[in-house]
C-alpha cells in the first residue's frame, strides 16, 4: 500500500520546513523565467509555510474529490492506482518543495536542472498508472469523447500510458540541449499530453458513437 510512504513523504517536508527555514534569507524567489533565472521574490513565511499549507490543502481535496464523483463507484475498481497517484503527487511537490528552498538558500545555482528530472519522473510514474485509471470526471484524460464511452476512456488512457512514459524518458535528454532545453521541454510534454486527446475524438469517430 502507498499510504506508508505517503507519511514518509509528510514527515520529511515536515522535516525539511523546520530544518531549512532558519537557512534561507527574508526575501526567497517565487518564479524563474525559462534560464532559470529568479524574476520574482516573496517572503520566507510566506514562502516556507503556505507552500506547506498548498501541499496538504491539495491531499485533502485529492481524498474528498471521489465522493462528488457521478462515477464515484468506478473509483473501487482502481483504488490501489488512485492511492499511488495521490502519493506520487504528493512526492513530486515534496520534492519541489526541496528544490525550492534549496535553490533559496543558494545551494542549487540552476534550478531548471532539477526541476526538469522531477517532472519527467512525475510524468513516468502518471504513465505507468493511467492504464488503471476508470471512468472519471477528476483524474485523467477528460475529453467529452472520453467521458461518454469506457472503451474510448480505456483505449485513450492506454496510450496515454506510452505517451507518458516516453515524455518522461525524454524529457531527460532535453537536460543536454542547452538554450533549447526548456523549449523541447516543452513541446514533448505539450505532445504528450495533447495526443491522448486527439486521439479520444478520433476513437470517438471511429466507433461511430457521434451518430448516437
């Protein structure tokens, strides 16, 4: 079960808050531009504890989100896979948390070099469970095509699992590609995620389903 590691991930931000906060200045960066270069700062309290706040607000809402689900019963069926995205979300902003306050305290000089590995992990991880993803209305590719048949949502997410999987593989080669690095970065995950949708419409035609 993914809920043991879900409290490791708690109690190491947790952790890292405490530790790192007396470590990094007054003013901490809040946004880089595609260099990774800081053009936007905001308070440490701010900084440090709402971003806390956000993560934990963010689990609380993934948890609730099922029960105003109209296919609230289809969440049975991959529950296990629900519970590991919940953590692999959580993981992923743990981690970016981290990155964070360590790129504020001057420890990390280039954060777009931790930052794209993250997200390809992120989107490796999404691919291997979309496979195991039913019919929803929050967590997946939700298209109008997707949602009104289960084998075009199956099929969809299906290749959305390659898609993933693959942008996540890639996405690391993007860390050699110097100034292109974010741009390619960029057009794989817009393909990555855009292809599942066209393809939901065109399974959707395929099927004849628009004459319905």
């Amino acid at each position: 079960e993914a809920l043991p590691l879900l409290f490791i991930s708690w109690a190491i931000i947790f952790g890292v808050a405490v530790f790192m906060a007396p470590c990094v200045p007054d003013q901490l960066p809040s946004h880089w531009n595609a260099q990774g270069q800081v053009n936007s700062y905001t308070s440490k309290p701010l900084a440090v504890f709402l971003f806390l706040g956000l993560i934990i607000a963010f689990y609380i809402l993934l948890v609730f989100l099922p029960r105003l689900d109209p296919f609230r019963k289809n969440y049975q069926q991959f529950a296990k896979a629900y519970s590991w995205l919940r953590l692999i979300l959580v993981a992923f902003f743990v981690a970016f948390y981290i990155i964070f306050l360590l790129a504020a305290s001057g420890h990390l000089s280039n954060i777009q070099k931790a930052i794209i590995p993250l997200i390809s992990v992120l989107f490796i991880g999404m691919g291997f469970l979309m496979p195991k993803i039913k019919r929803n209305y929050f967590v997946g590719i939700k298209t109008p095509w997707t949602l009104h048949s289960d084998e075009v949502w199956a099929k969809t997410h299906k290749l959305a699992g390659w898609c993933f999987i693959a942008a996540g593989a890639l996405c690391f080669f993007t860390l050699w590609a110097g100034d292109w690095a974010f741009v390619l970065f960029m057009i794989i995950i817009l393909l990555a995620v855009l292809s599942p949708v066209v393809y939901s419409y065109l399974e959707y035609k395929k099927l004849g389903l628009f004459k319905n």
